[in-house]
C-alpha cells in the first residue's frame, strides 16, 4: 500500500463501511479499481464494473452488486477528479447495500 502512502487502519475496514475521507484512501480506491478495469483513462467504467461481477462473484450476490452499481452510476458525475469518483462511488454502493457490498 506505500504507492498511496495508506495504512491498513485507513483501509482496512472500506468492506465494512469504513470509508475515510482522505485523499491518498481516495486515491487507493481508484487504485483499486484500475486494476480490476473498474477505473480506466480516469474514469468510472461501469460497464466494466458489471462484467467483473458477472465473471468473479458468487452467484447468489451478482444481481444485488450490480443493482448497486447501477443505482450509483450517477455519482462519479459529479466529480472531476477520478480519486474522488471512485471514493464516492464505493461509498454510495455500500450505503446502498451494505450486506452485499465486495471491495477487492
């Protein structure tokens, strides 16, 4: 975690609702997402989103993650900046759907 300078008490607990308001965490959330295609050219690819829950997630949680996904899709346009679209994109999903929020 030293590329965001972030420590496991400010991230560890993002699956769990633990969302720290900080830029490096924001930007370790974009991280995140670039890596899974989630963030790509520094934007939000929802489609993408949807298709890695599709290929990796148990079946029984897919329709609600991407329900989730959907229901957020509107956030990130509300930031210029990516750290912060991702940030509050995983915020919404979990506020959405707390039971049935991954973060990778």
């Amino acid at each position: 975690m030293p590329k965001h300078d972030v420590t496991e008490d400010q991230v560890g607990g993002i699956e769990q609702g633990k969302f720290l308001e900080n830029r490096n965490v924001m930007c370790y959330i974009a991280c995140v997402y670039s890596m899974s295609q989630a963030v790509k050219n520094n934007k939000i690819m929802y489609d993408n989103m949807i298709k890695q829950v599709d290929m990796m997630f148990p079946p029984d949680i897919k329709d609600a993650v991407k329900d989730s996904i959907e229901n957020c899709r509107p956030v990130a346009k509300k930031y210029k900046d990516v750290c912060e679209a991702a940030f509050w994109t995983a915020k919404c999903m979990y506020d959405y759907n707390p039971a049935n929020f991954v973060f990778p």
